[in-house]
C-alpha cells in the first residue's frame, strides 16, 4: 500500500509548508518526555499529546510524499523539526484568527488520487488508508488536513505581495544565460603571509571581536556494538539487525554485547570531522550519532568492513573555546586576513596602473610574475576551475565593456584581475519564449526565500523550549 502513495500530487499544497531549512538535529520521534509537557512554544506549554498529534500528521505526510522509501529517508527528514514548526506555525494562523470551514476540509481530502478509485473519493478506501496506514483515526487525520489549509492560508498571506518586475526577470535570465569569455591573472593572499607577523594581544583584540567564530562543534558520545563482515557479510548485516531490534525493544548494549560475545565500546565525545578512537574518520558513523537523541538506538550502521549498532550516551551543543585553546587558531586567522587585506590592496594599485598606463593584462602580468589564465562560456553565475565558485567574480565581469579590464574580484583562491574577452548576449527570441515559465521558477523561489525570512522571525519569537529528547 505505501508502494501506491508514491509519486502522488496530492502533496504539492501540503509538502510547501515544509521548504524551511531545518538544522539537522536528526528524525527525532514521538515525545516520551518525562516532563508533564512536551515543551514551550511563544511562552505556552505543549502538551505532549498535542506534540504527539502534530509529529503524526508530518509522519502521515512523509508516507504520502515518499511511500516505501521513508525508512531509507526518515533519517534526513528531522521529522521532529517538522513536527515543532507545524506548531508554531498553527498557533501563529490562530493568532492572525485563520480559519477554514468543513467544505474546504471535505474538498481538499476528496481531491487526494490516493483515496480515490477511478477518479471518484472511494470513503472504503480513505478509512482503511487513515486506519491501517496512517494508524490515525479519520476524525484526527481530518483535523491535521484543517490544520494544513490554515497554515496554508497563513503562508499564502506572507508571500500575497512578492511580485517581479520585468527587469528582475530579464537580470536573472541574463545571470543564467549569458556567457563570456574572460582572461585573468590571481593575487594570492598566501605569497604575502611571509610579510605579515601578529603577536598575542593582536590575537587576544581579533578573539574578543570575533568570539563566535571560535565555537566547537557539536559533539557526541555513543556506545556501540562492532560487528565485522568477516567475509561473510550478509550474515554479519543479519546478525547486526538482530541486535538493533533486541535494544530498540529495550535490552541494554551492554546485556546484548555479553550475549553475542562482542566488545562494547565507548567513543568519547567527537563531532562531524574527528578522527573516532579505534574507528578512524568516519561521515556514516559520525552523521548517524550526531542524529541521535540521548539514550536512542541507531539503526545499523554500515561503515569500512563492519555495521555498528549505537546507543547515544551524551550530546554537547557548541560552545565558545578560551582564548588559551584557540591562541594560535586566532593568529593564524588574523595572519589570513592581514595577508588577503595586502593582496587586495595590490589588485586595487594593479588594476589603477593598468588603466592609468593603458598597459595589458598580458604585460601586468609579466611584469609582476602572474599567469594569465582563462575561463571560456561561462554565466555570471558559473563554477570557474581556478577559484571556484564566486559573485563577486560574475558581477565584475558582467559589469564590464568587452577588452575592458576591473576588479579586483574576491574568489575562493584570492583576487582576481578580470578582463572581458567576448560576450554572448541572450537569444531574445528564446527568451521571450521561455519567459512564462523561467518567471513562474522564479516567483516561487523569491516567495520561498520571503517565506523563510519571514519564519526565521517567527521561530526566533516562539522561543522553543523542547523536552522531548529528554
């Protein structure tokens, strides 16, 4: 049955109140917090049947979106995000006295393929779906569709006024489609660390004004049972969802190490980038435990010629490192800055001694010991191999005459000297045709992005307080 609820437009509406960037905190679940609430939303408690009842409906539309591959998805979907944005999102439609009535709630369900046989809402169908897929009953599953609508509703009314002009439809057209080719040379902020020099109070000064930038990263511990392919891997998979399922029915890791006679481990705390004891580096490990919650089970993990099985024993959230751990971390970042600040100024006195003196690229570069490289066909929004990907690079290139030379522009690998070698305009006749749909791509983005500006605020005001990994 779930097979059947993939690839539905049914979601189109529903799945557009889900865009929002989520940190990725990992699926979470149900709360089973041992708080009397859930948690805090704009200075309200949550209740923990009213979390349960939200975590359910974005659940239910997750089955609907990806059908037999949720399992596969669940993991990166930070469900329990959802679950408190959904939340939020009510309680504000509330506020504003969004409503909806019965018929919207009827129509809206009776348009959903999946409840329908031969284009006609089959009711048999939509209670077997709602009670055996959905594990819901019809009346809670058509509160979360009324919840849907307002919500709807809601985003509709901070997106009604976003609105294109037609020269933000052609910039962005010619952004995409017009190429040029180009020839540059590259300061390098490296060639000039050798003249700069920062010393403890200079580093201590740059730690005070930029103490965020010094913040560890999230960090875990976990418990985990290694279980090695040992040429049979197959039976080792076997083996290793045998004893994740034992210890997410509640059997400790440590009774179940004894059992299959293997070691259990302790990490330490690690985060995303670390070397694990005994493990090594590891992104599927690390990825795995950093989205877990205290005391959760992971599913088997497959990494290097072993699957693990993990119980999160604590997580630390950043925090801001002491200047006596970070000191050399602080003057090797201010030696950087002082170094780019010096190949910045160069391009800027290059780039007046080229226009001043009429001299070339090829002659500027000479001179001073540069290659000329060369990028060819490419938009104002292009990869470039030498600097990788850079606006300011596109907008400096853009913004000149062919055989005309400016910058200094600020890439990936230091600042660039750009000169405009050809330029291929846009196909007005390609563009006037295409001009509908590129419009429509490009509303919606710009509705997106006023969306999450506009839920960001939100969010920030609703001050969650979540018990529910407790």
């Amino acid at each position: 049955m779930l097979k059947s609820l993939r690839n539905k437009t049914l979601m189109k509406v529903i799945m557009w109140l889900l865009v929002v960037v989520f940190v990725a905190w990992g699926a979470g679940s149900a709360a089973t917090s041992r708080k009397n609430h859930a948690g805090v939303i704009f200075g309200r408690k949550v209740s923990i049947p009213e979390y349960n009842r939200s975590y359910a409906a974005v659940l239910n539309r997750a089955k609907m979106a990806y059908g037999d591959n949720l399992p596969k998805m669940e993991k990166f979907l930070n469900l329990k995000g959802q679950a408190w944005d959904r939340l939020i999102l009510k309680q504000e439609a509330g506020r504003r006295f969004i409503r909806t009535n019965n018929n919207e709630v009827i129509g809206r369900i009776a348009s959903f393929e999946v409840f329908q046989r031969n284009g006609v809402f089959d009711k048999r169908l939509y209670g077997h779906i709602v009670e055996n897929i959905f594990r819901s009953s019809p009346r809670d599953f058509e509160e979360s569709v009324r919840d849907d609508i307002v919500i709807g509703k809601l985003i509709d009314s901070t997106t009604k006024d976003v609105a294109l002009t037609d020269d933000e439809i052609r910039n962005q057209y010619r952004a995409e489609n017009e190429l040029a080719d180009v020839s540059f040379l590259l300061i390098n902020p490296e060639s000039y660390k050798k003249q700069v020099s920062v010393n403890k109070k200079e580093a201590l000064a740059f730690y005070e004004k930029s103490r965020d930038r010094f913040r560890s990263p999230v960090s875990v511990d976990v418990t985990y049972i290694r279980i090695p392919f040992d040429n049979k891997k197959e039976e080792s998979k076997l083996l290793a969802e045998e004893i994740m399922i034992s210890a997410k029915r509640g059997r400790a890791l440590e009774e179940l190490s004894k059992e299959y006679g293997m070691e259990l481990e302790e990490t330490g705390f690690f985060s995303i980038n670390s070397k694990i004891p005994k493990i090594g580096l590891s992104y599927p490990f690390a990825l795995a435990a950093l989205g877990l919650d205290k005391n959760q089970i992971s599913d088997v993990i497959e990494s290097g010629e072993s699957f693990y099985v993990m119980r999160l024993k604590s997580k630390r959230p950043p925090t801001i490192l002491p200047f006596e751990e970070v000191e050399e971390q602080a003057k090797e970042m201010l030696i950087q800055k002082k170094a780019e600040d010096k190949a910045e100024a160069f391009g800027e006195e290059l780039l007046s001694e080229i226009k001043k003196d009429n001299k070339g690229l090829e002659a500027a570069g000479k001179e001073y010991d540069y290659d000329i490289l060369s990028a060819k066909q490419i938009s104002k929004t292009s990869y470039v191999k030498e600097i990788g990907l850079s606006d300011s690079f596109g907008k400096v290139v853009f913004s000149l005459k062919v055989d005309e030379t400016g910058g200094p522009a600020k890439t990936q690998k230091g600042y660039a000297i750009v000169r405009l070698d050809t330029l291929k305009p846009i196909d007005e006749e390609a563009f006037l045709k295409g001009k509908g749909a590129f419009a429509e791509k490009l509303l919606k983005k710009k509705e997106t992005d006023q969306f999450q500006k506009w839920f960001m605020e939100i969010k920030k005001k609703a001050a969650l307080k979540d018990n529910t990994g407790q």
